[in-house]
C-alpha cells in the first residue's frame, strides 16, 4: 500500500512538472494556432537569463522574474521577427499549417546551438526555492518535497490566471477572435497581429516558470528540456488542445501513468509509453479528454 501511494505521489509530481511545459503549448496554440515546438528551447534560453541572475544574487525569486521577463521579450520576438514574416507569406492552404510548424522546429535547433556556444554544454544548477527533501511522518519520509508542493501550486497558480485572462478579459477575447478568425477580429477592430504578439509572450513567460522550477528540481543545459517538450506535447494533446484543463489532466494522467509503468513494469517502457497513450487518445477522441469539436473550453 504505501508503495501504491509513493508511486502516486511521485506521478503527481512528475504530472505537475509537465504540465507546466503543457501549459504553454496550449497557450500559443490557443492564441496563434501554432504548435511551438521551440517553446523548450525558449524556455531554456530564458532559463539561463535566470541561471546568470541567479548565480550573482542566489536568490531564486528574483532570477525567476527575470526568467519570466525574458521568455516574454524571447516569445514576443519569435512572432515579431519570424511567424509574422511566415504568416504574411503563406496566406492559405497547407503552407498556412505547415510552415510555421517546421519553422518551430528550426528555431528549437538555433536556440539551442547559441545557448551551447554562449554557456557550454556542461550541467548547471539553480538553487531551489524550497527543500527537495521528502516530507516527514513519524519515521516514514513520503517522496513530495516542499519543492514539489511550490512546483503544484505554480501549476495551479498559472492554470488559474490563464483560465481568468481568456474567459474573462477582453484580452482573452481578442487573443481568441485573433486566433480562429483574423478577418473578422480586424473589422472588429482588433489589432490582430499585436494581440498574438502578446499570446506569445505570455507563452514565453509560462516557459520561463517552467524552466525556473524544473531546473531548481534538476539541472540545466541546451538540451535539459527536450524531453519534457515531448511528455508536455503529449500531455497537451491528450488533455485536449483547446483547454487549458485539459492540459493539466493530460499532464498528471501521462505522469502518474509513466510512473506506475516505471514501477511497476518496466523502465525500459517508460519512454514507448507515452506515445502508446497518445496513439490511443488520438483514436478513441482525437479532440482530447477535454476537448471538444462543438466549444472550447477554458
């Protein structure tokens, strides 16, 4: 019994951390239509704007700020500098869909070969904003730390502030008409463009949390967070690209589910697993748990 709940505590946390990544993903897809597949490189570019803040003052709330700050200038340039030249050039049929996926793609591999030239390629660390020493009763030490506990409300916090912003500001309303109809949000008068410029900097500041605190739980390097871009688009899907809810149960359903495999079946299936959830979800409700065909939800 208590390895049953050790285990579904670990796959908490392990769902929270990619959740967080999930969380973005949505985001940019909600406000742009664009699956980022950059968004890892990103989020690390700005996580090691965090790293240097860091290691000069060790506070980790002061480098997250300006981790967040970052991957909002780094998202907000993204679009400006290259998914608005995409977008003006490939105005309709498959280019409009596959263009800017590609470009992600590209863009994943840049970031990466200048963050490997300007830091290397060695591990780093960030020191964690809480104790990753499991929690304490009696004589039994359960596997969820305080930084565990920081990681889940930083999920809660984001889902919850996002969820607010597109359901019930006007910003969230222009990021939506900007997204599923420009054409009508510009009669409306939105300013269609700059409106996505701002859904992708929220994105890029969702990444920077992300990088921040799945950084203080491990370490950093260019390529720390390539996995957590795949469990994170996989949770994504799974949960349903039109909800931010979604995103979330996606999330802790794929990482309770890989850790019970882990435990309880077989490392070596961890990884095979995840795609295997993904190839079902996609055949039983290819819209997601959440998602739906006939409204979107928050």
């Amino acid at each position: 019994m208590q390895k049953i709940l050790d285990t579904l505590l670990i796959g908490i946390s392990q769902g929270s951390i990619y959740a967080l990544m999930s969380l973005a993903l949505v985001l940019v897809w909600r406000s742009t239509r664009v699956v980022n597949f950059a968004q890892a490189g990103q989020a690390v570019l700005s996580t090691y704007v965090g790293f240097e803040i860091a290691s000069r003052t060790g506070n980790f709330w002061i480098s997250l700020i300006f981790a967040v700050i970052a991957g909002a200038l780094i998202g907000a340039a993204v679009d400006v500098l290259l998914m608005r030249v995409l977008f003006k050039h490939a105005t309709s049929g498959p280019a409009l869909v596959v263009a800017p996926v590609i470009a992600t793609l590209g863009l994943l591999g840049l970031i990466r070969s200048i963050v490997g030239l300007v830091w290397g390629g060695e591990y780093r660390s960030i020191p964690a904003p809480a104790s990753k020493d499991g929690f304490t009763f009696g004589t039994t030490t359960i596997p969820f730390s305080p930084l565990n506990s920081v990681i889940v409300a930083a999920v809660a916090l984001v889902l919850i502030a996002i969820s607010i912003l597109f359901t019930r500001t006007n910003l969230g309303l222009a990021l939506r008409a900007s997204a599923y109809a420009p054409e009508i949000a510009r009669l409306a008068g939105v300013r269609t463009s700059q409106t996505r410029t701002i859904g992708w900097a929220i994105a890029g500041g969702v990444g920077g949390v992300a990088g921040m605190l799945i950084t203080s739980y491990n370490f950093l390097s260019p390529y720390s967070l390539d996995l957590l871009l795949v469990f994170g688009f996989i949770a994504a899907v799974v949960g349903g690209l039109e909800s931010m809810v979604g995103a979330v149960v996606g999330a802790m359903i794929l990482g309770i589910g890989l850790t019970f495999i882990l435990n309880y079946v077989n490392t070596s299936l961890t990884f095979v697993s995840g795609f295997v959830v993904l190839i079902i979800v996609l055949l039983v409700k290819p819209d997601g748990l959440i998602g739906s065909r006939k409204g979107r939800r928050a």
